[in-house]
C-alpha cells in the first residue's frame, strides 16, 4: 500500500475488516485521519492513517 494513496471509505473499511459505518464514525470522532474532496462530500482516508490504525500506533485511541 502506498503511503501517500488515499483510499475510498469501502476500501478502508475493507482493509480494517469495519463497517463502512463505523470508518464514518472514527472521522466523526477525529480518531482516523480524512480528508474531504469535492465540496466536502466525497471522503478519502490516507493509507498511513490505516497502516498506523491496522499497526496499533494511532495517536489517539480508538472507540467505537
């Protein structure tokens, strides 16, 4: 995975083995990095942000 891709929230979700729901719910909450494309509507996850959830490093703790 490359560190600078940036990955749709059914792919993240994928990855994580979440519900597309629950990655909505940890932007919410700021504890996986997001960012908003096309007006705000479209969201894309960092690849880095998934290899640090998927690695146990996230800066912040993750509650669903």
């Amino acid at each position: 995975m490359n560190e600078l891709e940036l990955l749709s929230v059914k792919e993240a979700a994928a990855i994580l083995r979440y519900h597309p729901v629950t990655i909505y719910e940890l932007v919410k909450k700021n504890q996986i990095e997001a960012c908003r494309i096309g007006g705000g509507k479209t969201i894309r996850i960092p690849a880095a942000a998934v290899t640090r959830l998927l690695a146990g490093n996230n800066k912040q703790e993750v509650t669903v």
